[in-house]
C-alpha cells in the first residue's frame, strides 16, 4: 500500500500520528511518501524526522517504508500565484506536482496530516479506479457552497485515493496547478481538483469529518461549526491531545498518541 503526504516541518507531529494508525490498522507493507518543500518562512521537513519515523514503522512491519522527496525547486518554478496569499498554506499544493515525481506509484492514497485512520482500509485502497483519477467522499460543508447541492458531489480533498497513471496520462495536476496559478480560490487545490477531475464519489465512513461512528474507517480533525451560544467555529488537531479530550471527547486514538510521545 502506498500513501502520500505533504508538507512542512510544523506538520511532523500529524504525520507520524497518521502513519501511526495506519500501521495499526493494516498488516500489509505500507510505503510512506513525503512531499516537502521550503517555502518563504516555512522549513522543510528533515531526513532526521524521517529516519525515526522509519525505524518506529518498521517495528510494525519490516517492509514499511518511508521516502522523503524535497520538491523546492519544482514549486518555486510553477508557483500558485494567484493564491499564495490566502488562508490555506501552500503546502497543501504540494499534492499537485506529485505527477512530476517518478517515484509515485500509480495507485496512491492521499491523506491530509490531520486524519487517523480507526480501522482496516483495503476496500477503499483497492477501489475500482479505471474510470477515475481520484475518489473521494463528499465536502461535510461544500454542497451547501460549492457543488450541486443535490448531487452533494463536491469532494473533500483531505482523503484522496489517486490513479497517478491516469491522472499523468491526462494531464490534471498540471491543468490544477494552472488554475492555482491564475486564479484565485477560496479553496485553491480542492476547487481545483473538483472542477477539473473525473471523480468518483465514496462512502462517508472513509473520511468522517463530523463524530466519529462505528463505521468510521478515516477520521479527518476539519475546522467545523457550533451554533451554541454563538455561532462559532471550533479546530482540534489530533496531536492536541488535552482539547482533544476535553473539547471532542474523543480517546480511541490514546494508544497510537501515547507510543508516539514515548518514541519522541
């Protein structure tokens, strides 16, 4: 199985969290492929964090892997211009320059560094993709703002399974990175992706991003809504352990959060 993440060094926590609960949930080999980047004031992150990181998996299963790819120099020249300067980082962007990058499989699954995996993922892995360049599960928000709202099929982009040989053979990370570049979105790579993409659309239960449920395979911490006693909008990352007792209430994920402290 092969998973991708992106980012900088303010995100190892998430990763190593995440990559955590993957191995707990599976007992296949599991390569794990990084795409980081220096970006203005923000580090990328280090083969130091990698290396610990391989040898914490690996002791879950001796062919788990981690690959780390710097892809400065790839960004810096196809820079999204025209959303640089809006509320979501850069780094999410990363994600689209992964066709650039030969090392990616042609089947890999995207995770944003704020989701957990609860339980065994092989159904949505080994997805039916032939007709597809990405699969997703619909935007717990978006249907109201961005898709058809009958259809509810604008996705979120935090959970993302890729056919890499379609998506190169089309061409639709490079028309997405065009669309960064020249045109400002309040969501830039997700707008992107579900305008531009052949999507299929999967089941809730593969990216919570309400209360987690007995089915939940993937739970993804977004920012969401309380509308008591005021309208408000509340962020817990799964790495902020005390708010995420005391605010979510949610411990299934204690043991992975407590061996990552202890390998720290």
């Amino acid at each position: 199985m092969n998973i991708l993440f992106c980012g900088d060094s303010n995100v190892c926590d998430g990763i190593a969290l995440s990559a955590l609960s993957i191995c707990k949930n599976t007992s296949e080999a599991v390569s794990f492929y990084i795409l980081t980047a220096d970006i203005e004031n923000h580090y990328s992150i280090k083969m130091e964090f990698t290396d610990k990181l391989e040898a914490v998996i690996k002791a879950k299963n001796q062919n788990n892997k981690v690959f780390l790819i710097n892809i400065t120099e790839s960004f810096e020249s196809y820079l999204p211009l025209a959303n640089m300067g809006t509320r979501f980082t850069p780094f999410c962007m990363l994600r689209l320059f992964a066709d650039t990058v030969p090392q990616i499989p042609d089947r890999i699954l995207y995770l944003d560094t704020d989701v957990l995996c609860k339980s065994n993922f092989s159904d949505l892995y080994n997805t039916d993709m032939q007709n597809a360049e990405i699969a997703g599960v619909p935007d717990r928000y978006g249907k109201w703002f961005f898709g058809n709202i009958l259809k509810h099929n604008y996705l979120n982009s935090g959970v993302l399974l890729l056919n890499m040989k379609n998506i190169r053979k089309s061409g639709l990370f490079k028309k997405c990175r065009d669309m960064c570049r020249d045109k400002k979105m309040f969501m830039p790579d997700q707008s992107a992706l579900n305008k531009l993409a052949t999507k299929r659309k999967l089941p809730q239960k593969y990216n919570e991003q309400g209360k987690i449920k007995g089915n939940t395979v993937f739970k993804h911490f977004t920012t969401f809504f309380k509308f008591f006693p005021i309208i408000h909008t509340v962020t817990v990352k799964p790495w902020d352990t005390e708010a995420l007792h005391t605010k979510l209430h949610i411990f299934e994920f204690d043991d992975i959060i407590n061996e990552y402290q202890r390998s720290k």
